[in-house]
C-alpha cells in the first residue's frame, strides 16, 4: 500500500514540476521518498520475521536462515543486484 501512495505522490510531483509549483513538487518528492522507505522497511521486517505469505519472502527466504541474510535477502534477491 505505501508503494502505491508513493507511485500517486510521485505523480503529483510530476504535475505540480510541470505546473511550476515547486514547493508543492518538493513536498511530494519528500513524501514519494518516505512511503517508498516505508514499503521497504515493512519488506525487511516481512524477511526477518519470515513472512512467507508474501510470496517473494516464500520464493527466497527460510526460517533456518542467519538474520544478517534475511535482512540482505530483501534486496539481494533481484536479478541482477550484484
């Protein structure tokens, strides 16, 4: 949910750049950043407490797994991070 909010806060940045509201723009840009910190935090903490009923902590987690690991595992298991 706070990624979708920060995919419509960064669209309200988009309008109010093109308006020339720049202050406007530069709040939704700060609160774009912020849910998007949000929904990654809420994604560490679905690995380290192994959430497996979100499916991306199902396809790359496991409770055996060292803690360091799963907090790594929320972004480690891009294709492509390395």
């Amino acid at each position: 949910m706070a990624a979708f909010l920060a995919l419509a806060a960064s669209a309200m940045q988009v309008y109010f750049g093109f308006a020339g509201v720049r202050s406007l723009a530069a709040r939704f840009a700060y609160g774009a950043f912020g849910l998007m910190m949000v929904a990654f935090m809420l994604l560490v903490i679905s690995f380290v407490r192994s959430d497996f009923s979100l499916a991306l902590v199902a396809a790359h987690s496991h409770s055996f797994k060292p803690l360091l690991y799963k907090i790594a595992g929320s972004w480690g298991n891009h294709e492509g991070s390395m």
